[in-house]
C-alpha cells in the first residue's frame, strides 16, 4: 500500500480516501473484480462517490504498473492487483478468474523466433473443480 501511495504523490496525484479504499479493495480480494464490482462495494462506504473515480483510479493505477487489466472475461474488464507474473482462469458456469501459481511458459520458453521472452500472460477459460464437483454431485443425486 505504501509504495503505491508514493507513487500516487510523486505522480502529484490526490490521495483521497476514496483512492485508498479502493486499492485497499483490490488488496483484500482475490477475485479479480470489474470497476463496477467495486463501484458496488465502495459505494456503501461512500455514497457520493462516482462510478468514473473507481474506473479512472483503476486505469490510473493500471498506467503506473500497480494494477493488470484483464481481458479474461468478455462481459467486462476486471482488475488484478497481483502484477507478478501469473496467469489466469476463468470459469464459464460460475464466472470466477482463478490465479494459476505457475509461470510455466516463461519457466519453458526464454526465447521464440530469435525474441526473448521477458512476460507472458495467458488466459484459460472452461469449467473451475468447484462447478465441476457441483456439477458431478448433482448426476449422483439424479442417479439416487
């Protein structure tokens, strides 16, 4: 948190308690949420607060390297404060993004056609183990 607001000041940018609560936001969730997620949960702290400072405070963030942008999910852009490299999932039932842990294209792949490879990110998308399980536990009770 404390690194970022430094930037935000050497940026001359305002650190206002709705800039804080919204990177605190994105710092107590894992789950990859829309501007409007967090417009959703921000604004019951602070009401007066406008859908464009949460999406104008997360490309902010975006342009100074603290936030990814990610075009994982095609109903809307969502944020990811985690900027290591990592890649994602994304679940077609439930609709969750799911870190994978593992950079593992980087870790196989350092060059490709003469490039060296600095950062990948890639995006899987199917069926999570959660809807997966849901989905099985339901055939066994039809099956009963």
């Amino acid at each position: 948190m404390k690194k970022i607001i430094e930037k935000l000041k050497e940026k001359n940018i305002k650190i206002t308690p709705q800039r804080i609560a919204i990177i605190e936001f994105l710092m107590s969730t894992k789950s990859h949420p829309s501007a409007e997620d967090i417009y959703k949960e921000i604004s019951k702290k602070y009401p007066s607060m406008s859908y464009a400072t949460v999406y104008n405070t997360l490309i902010t963030l975006k342009n100074l390297g603290e936030v990814v942008e990610l075009a994982i999910d095609s109903d809307k852009k969502r944020f990811d404060i985690d900027t290591s490299l990592h890649h994602h999932f994304y679940c077609t039932r439930c609709k969750r993004v799911y870190d994978l842990s593992k950079n593992f294209i980087i870790e196989a792949i350092s060059t490709i056609d003469g490039h060296n490879v600095e950062r990948t990110f890639l995006n899987f998308t199917g069926i999570c183990n959660k809807c997966l399980k849901e989905e099985k536990d339901e055939q066994d009770r039809k099956k009963s």
